[in-house]
C-alpha cells in the first residue's frame, strides 16, 4: 500500500488543486509502479508559514 505525503504551505490552495494533486499522485504511481489506485494513500500536509524555514528564515518573513 503507497504512502504519499504531500507538503505544502498554507497559503491558499483550494480544495479543487488539492484534490487534483491527490489523484495526479495517485495516478502517477498507478502508471510508473503498478500500484493499486484502491489501496495508495495520499496525504496533504498544509502547515503555516511561520512553521516553514528556508535558508534560515521563515516563509513568512521571506514573502515580505
């Protein structure tokens, strides 16, 4: 059974994206390993940009 973790700020993304997000991930791992489109899981982790670091900084203070 895959398990698929998705990562992605929170920042806005509606649930249509992510519902497409989960059945390209979905979808890519029935086409490229065979896996069963019944039994992959795909989870979405939205976190806050002031959880989210890059190059020692938050997301946050980097979008401003």
């Amino acid at each position: 059974m895959p398990f698929v973790n998705i990562k992605i700020t929170k920042d806005g993304a509606t649930a249509e994206q992510k519902a497409a997000l989960i059945k390209g991930a979905t979808d890519l791992l029935v086409k490229v390993l065979n896996k069963n489109p019944a039994t992959t899981v795909v989870v979405i982790d939205e976190i806050d940009t002031d959880n989210w670091g890059i190059g020692g900084e938050t997301v946050s203070n980097r979008r401003k």
